[in-house]
C-alpha cells in the first residue's frame, strides 16, 4: 500500500513557554544554512521560487528571522537535507555578553530517516505574549494559504483562507512590470463591517498593506467592499510594512486599480438602480369603490 504524500507546509505550536514552527521543505544543507543567516543575502533574489514546489519565495531582505528575537531571547532552528542534518542555536543574552568575536553555534547531527527533510524553529524565552486570535489573523494574511498542495496547522487545527459572500469583479490586468490579479467582492448590506477596511494588496501570496484606493470618500458603502489584489512586482519597504509608493512600480499599479475601482463604482450603480426599480414596482393603485379613489404606496 503507498502512502500519499503529505503536502508541503508548516505547523506552529504555542506552548507557555516556547514556540515551534516546523515545516516538511527541503531543509538546508551547510551552504543553506550559511544563506540563511546571513543578512541582505540575494539568494531569494537570485533563486526566486523553491526548488521542490517551484513556489515564489516570499523573503527578500533577510531580517525577519532576527526580527522574532523581540518576542524571545532564544532562536533555535534544527533542519535537515538528504544526509545532512544540524542545530544552530542563537541565544542573545550570549550574544550580548560576548566581548570577543562571536559565532552562532553549530552542532552537526546525524540526518534522522523518520524526520525527513524540513526545518524546526523553536523560539524560547519568550518575553511578549500573543493573541491567539491576533495570531490567526497575521497567519491568514501572511501565508500563502490558497497555494496548492500546502496547509498551514496552528495548535493543530488547519487554517484556510477567508471567504466572502457577495457580487465578485475578477481582477486580471497586465501592465509594463506584470500583471495584476485577484478579485474584489461586494458583500450583502447584512455583512457590511467596518472593521479591517481596504483591499489586501498581496506579494508572492503575503499581504503587505491593505488600501482603500480613494473609496473611503464613498461613505457607509465601503464597509461593504472586500478582497485582494496580486502584484509580486511592487517593491516593499526594508520593514515589509508597505510599499515604496514613489516608485514606478506603484505608479503603474495605481493606473489598473483605478480602473478596478471605477469598475467596482459602476457595479454598485446598476445595484442602485435595480433597487430603485423594484421600489417603482411595488407601486400600487389601490381602487377603493367607497366613493373616493385611494392610491397607496407600498
């Protein structure tokens, strides 16, 4: 009997006192390993989709892994590839007593068959706390969760990307430095919400920011306007929270979202009028032969 292979992916798992994220990739070997650590490499510029999947590698500036040493003071990662396997252990308050030239500890291991290739990174010595339902949320819009062929588990239990009701406008425009993709949804009045307004503008499948696009000048009605929207070559801020809005780039991205949203203006005007003729329907002469001619709008 053959097993179907388990698809790509990672779990991440909250304990009171650490935090375990484990993926089953292809792990690193020595030069990987190297690659990883080190800060401004290319390599995810250079080799821009993962060998195994030929996914779109998200990273771009090699900080994010320093960046969960706010959150702990211990960053652990255990990875193995074919028959290379080793442990690196990065403990800041080493770091920080050092007085001489410091390195990261490297511990070579024997490859473990049962394990198989991927990586494990434990953070420990926790020294913030999260929201669960905060965390969801980040995974949600950070991880590529409508990829094919690769599930995202926290605490056990599998995520999947969020879903709206509504009228769908497909997004697919081309422009000089690629193309725009993904949808925009007009959700019932009963779903409006406020809450997490705009549009999330996605690179390599991560939300970077979400934007509104000039509709927050629409009122009540952009509480009903939901979706996301795919650029992979907008260039983003060092710190990933935004875009560098006076690039070409984003000026170009800003022509087809215009269209979009005059789309997006034109549909909820024919939602408008259909309305507006199913009120004029529902006018009703009413003949009331008492004497008198009643007319009553229903």
């Amino acid at each position: 009997m053959h097993m179907m292979p388990m698809p790509q992916g990672f779990r991440l798992k909250f304990l009171p006192d650490k935090i375990v994220i484990q993926d089953n990739g292809t792990g690193m070997d020595y030069e990987g390993l190297q690659q990883y650590f080190l800060i401004g490499s290319e390599e995810k510029v250079i080799h821009h989709r993962s060998p195994k999947f030929g996914r779109k590698r998200i990273g771009q500036f090699g900080i994010g892994k320093f960046a969960s040493l706010s959150a702990a003071t211990c960053f652990e990662v255990i990875t193995q590839h074919k028959n290379f396997a080793a442990r690196v252990v990065f403990d800041k308050k080493d770091w920080e007593n050092s007085k001489e030239t410091w390195y990261l500890p490297l511990e070579i291991r024997a490859p473990h068959p049962q394990r198989g290739d991927g990586t494990t990174v434990i953070l420990s010595g926790l020294i913030k706390s999260f929201d669960p339902e905060e965390v969801e949320k980040k995974l949600i819009e950070g991880v590529p969760l409508k990829a094919p062929d690769f599930d995202v588990y926290l605490n056990g239990r599998r995520l999947v990307p969020r879903s709206f009701v509504g009228q769908r406008i497909p997004i697919l425009e081309g422009c000089k430095f690629g193309l725009v993709s993904g949808e925009i949804i007009i959700t019932p009045k009963s779903m409006a919400s406020f809450k997490e307004l705009g549009i999330d503008v996605k690179v390599k499948g991560v939300t970077v920011k979400k934007e509104l696009f000039g509709m927050e000048t629409w009122g009540k009605v952009v509480s009903r306007i939901k979706g996301e929207v795919n650029a992979d070559f907008l260039p983003i801020t060092s710190d990933r929270s935004g875009f560098v809005t006076d690039s070409e780039e984003y000026q170009e991205f800003l022509k087809v979202m215009s269209k979009v949203v005059n789309n997006v203006k034109k549909t909820l005007g024919k939602e408008a009028d259909r309305r507006e003729d199913r009120r004029a329907k529902n006018r009703i002469l009413t003949l009331y032969f008492c004497g008198k001619l009643t007319l009553t709008i229903l």
